[in-house]
C-alpha cells in the first residue's frame, strides 16, 4: 500500500493535485485492492476495504498532497486500520 502512495504522490506532483479527482481515487483502489488480494483478500472484502480506506484519506486530509505529507501517520491511523 505504501507503493502506492508514493505513486499517487509523484503522480500528484506532475499534476500539480490539490484535491482527490477520480483519477487519483481510482489509482488509489485499485493499488489497495491488488495489494489486498495479493495478501489473501477476496475481491469483495478488498474493494470493501479499500472504499473505506480511500473515505478516511479523503476525509481527514482533503488534499490529496497533504495525505502524502503524512503518509507514516495515515498509514497508522486507527480509523485507517478499522477498515475492513
């Protein structure tokens, strides 16, 4: 998953992003769910807790740029674990 963030930042960095646009929740959920499924995950409970995954992100840094800038602390969030 933290692949994937770091993927999205440097994406984001080229777009110069300032919000979560469709593109960069879909890259988001589908580096989640392969990430997911590799682990074991079916495709149902992947997308299921990626969805929610991708709910917290957006909620608690708006700006996409500023979940990257605390990607550690985010990728450690109790809300961000509570998804499943």
């Amino acid at each position: 998953m933290k692949q994937l963030m770091l993927l999205l930042l440097a994406t984001c960095f080229l777009t110069a992003c300032s919000g979560w646009d469709s593109e960069h929740k879909d890259l988001f959920l589908q580096g989640c769910i392969s990430g997911a499924v590799e682990d074991g995950m079916s495709d149902a409970a992947a997308k299921s807790m990626c969805d929610c995954r991708l709910e917290v992100a957006m909620k608690k840094y708006p700006k996409m740029s500023d979940a990257f800038e605390h990607l550690d602390s985010l990728m450690a969030d109790p809300d961000m674990k509570a998804c499943k």
